[in-house]
C-alpha cells in the first residue's frame, strides 16, 4: 500500500472551496471508484484554515500510475489552477501488516 499526505494552501478559503468542489461535483466519488483507490479523504487543519489535507492510498504503485494517466487528472489539475492552490506532498509505503503499537491503540 501507498499513502500520499497531499497538503493544499490557499488563500480566503480557497483550499476549503476546492475540497468542496472536489466533492460537490463527484470527482471525489468517482477517485475512490478508481481500482486500487483504498483511501481518498480531505481533512481541515485546526493550526492553519487556509489548508486542506488530502490522504490519498493505494494498493499498488501501478494503480497510481493508471489514476494519474486518467482523465480525471485534468479536472484536478484545473481545479487546482482555479483555486490558485500551492502543495506539498509526502508519501509513505507499507512495510509490513503487523501493528506495532498495539498497546497504545484505544478501539
């Protein structure tokens, strides 16, 4: 599995509204249909409003690679012009299934 923490600054709400529009216009919907998309979900900043976190997994590199050559690439990369929306980007990959810190989970 794959995980990228994408983050999304704007300003005056700028990054909130592309977040809604991401949503509203069923482009967030048709992502998570996507085959291999495990996770696509964005989240507020409580430290900073004018940015929106985007977890997006994964199974495998390949299914990233067929969503970024996808059509649905050039209506993210419009939004993100119109919204005027700066990145940053981290990515993370599974190293194993075995929870390490078990004991600090409350369920």
């Amino acid at each position: 599995m794959i995980t990228v923490n994408l983050r999304y600054t704007g300003e005056n709400g700028s990054a909130r509204a592309f977040a809604g529009e991401m949503t509203q216009s069923g482009t967030v919907a048709a992502i998570r249909a996507e085959d291999g998309n495990l996770r696509y979900e964005y989240f507020i900043s409580m430290d900073d409003p004018e940015t929106v976190l985007l977890i997006d997994s994964w199974r495998d590199q390949a299914a990233i690679d067929a969503h970024h050559a996808s059509p649905m690439m050039a209506k993210i990369a419009a939004l993100r012009e119109k919204y005027d929306l700066h990145m940053t980007v981290e990515r993370f990959t599974a190293i194993d299934d075995e929870p390490r810190d078990e004991r600090f989970i409350r369920r």
